[in-house]
C-alpha cells in the first residue's frame, strides 16, 4: 500500500519530469534529447533543464525512503524492532549537526566571494547535514526504546557513513594538499607533503598498535588535523598559485635557435 507522503512526493516527480520534459523541447532540445537525458540529442537549454530533471530524481528518491519507512509511521516501527512502548513523545536527542550545518552555510558563502572549490565544499557539507540531522530526529521518535532507537539508526546509517566518511576525509586531504602544494614553494611542497604523509603513517602505527584510550586521542587528532588542513587549503587557493617558470625549448646551452635552422 502506498502511502500519502508517497503519493505526494511521486506526484512532484511527476510534474517535474513533465516540466524538464516541455522545457526541454521548447528550448530546443532534439526529438530524444530530453527524454534520453541528453544521451541522444540535445535537451535544450541546460540549466533549467538540469534544474527541473535534479528536482524530479530527488523527489522520487524522497518518495522511495518514504514507502520504505512507512511514513515513518511510529506503531509500524515499534512493530519491527519488537517493542511494545510507541515513543510519540520521545524527546529528540543533542547533536552538533546544527553547528555543522552552521558551518557548511558560511563556507558556502565565502565560496561565493572566495573560490568555487570553496561554494562547493560547502555544498556537500550543507547536503551531508540535512541528511544526516533527518536521520537523527527520525530515529530518535522511531521507537519509545533508546537502545531500539540508536540500533535501527545504526543498522541503516553505518553502511553508508563509513565508506562516504572515508571518501571525503580523502578527497579533502588531496584537494587541500594540492592547493597548498601550488601556493607554496617547490621546496616548500617536499616539506609539507612528507609531513603530511608521516602523521598519517604515524597516526595508523598508533591506533593499530595502541588500543584503548589512545586510539580515541588518535581519532581526535586526525580529526583536527583534517581540518587544519582542509583551513589551509582554503587559504591557500585564496592566496592562489605561486608563478611558474616553464622551461623555452627554443634555448639550448644558452644560445638561441633560430626557427627553421
């Protein structure tokens, strides 16, 4: 059975797959174009049609988790975890998400003035929040039961946390290293990017042969060394390239040659 939110947010994807679909044609788009998403033919003019068409996939894929969670319907949750105690009025648990979001919103806008690396980093922290923060509430009324609550949260979370965790922890320390890298001197990059690459291998030894407290303290610098990087690596593309001196193939042992001799 379908449920109402469901319906609703498959009836934006409706109307926003039609939209993109008349846009797309009146703006010039070829006979399969927009309807192929461009794989055969040109779907018109591609800023609303692109507009139109990210709408439409986040309203289906709203629509999709919704009928998956039953509405997040409290009684059906509680059924599937196994307890009798319906947490209607569970209260919601803190989180730093705010803070983060908070964050994201600033990066984002200094992005405007500053970079686009920048705006788009702080895109996906802004993207990142949402849904984690969504998450968190969800899970926090899912059940009457805490231990219930953090499981459920935890079954259908972890999966998907850890490795996009993983991969943006990655790209921030290349992205951030190769700004820096192209800000400061030649000499100036071998200094940073084997320090770099010895707290690292310094920071595994650690949390692999020290259990217990230390590996919480190793968690905690690599998160704080993660952002002072990921600061310098703002800086750093504020700042800009350093100038680079190509070599002119046209000198040869300090003597010019002639084109054609």
């Amino acid at each position: 059975m379908f449920t109402s939110g469901f319906k609703f947010f498959f009836g934006l994807f409706v109307a926003f797959t039609a939209a993109a679909l008349i846009y797309g044609y009146a703006s010039g788009g070829g006979h399969t174009g927009p309807i192929s998403l461009g794989w055969k033919g040109g779907v018109g003019e591609h800023i609303g049609y692109g507009l139109l068409t990210t709408m439409a996939f986040v309203a289906l894929g709203v629509s999709l988790v919704l009928v998956a969670f039953r509405d997040a319907d409290a009684e059906a949750q509680a059924n599937l975890q196994g307890v009798d105690d319906i947490g209607d009025d569970t209260a919601v648990s803190s989180s730093w998400w705010p803070t983060i979001g908070a964050l994201g919103i600033g990066t984002a806008l200094m992005g405007l003035v500053l970079h686009p690396v920048v705006f788009v980093l702080g895109l996906v922290m802004i993207t990142l929040c949402l849904i984690e923060w969504t998450m968190d509430a969800w899970t926090d009324r899912a059940t009457g039961d805490a231990a219930a609550n953090r499981a459920l949260r935890s079954r259908i979370m972890t999966p998907i946390e850890i490795p996009v965790a993983g991969a943006i922890a990655i790209g921030v320390v290349v992205l951030a290293a190769s700004r820096i890298f192209l800000t400061v001197s030649a000499l100036g990059a071998v200094i940073v990017g084997g320090a770099v690459s010895a707290a690292i291998l310094i920071g595994a030894a650690l949390y692999a042969a020290k259990p217990g407290p230390m590996r919480k303290l190793v968690s905690v610098l690599g998160v704080l060394g993660v952002l002072a990087l990921f600061v310098a690596g703002i800086l750093s593309a504020v700042r800009g390239e350093r100038e680079f001196h190509h070599h002119d193939d046209s000198y040869d042992n300090g003597d010019l040659i002639e084109e054609g001799h």
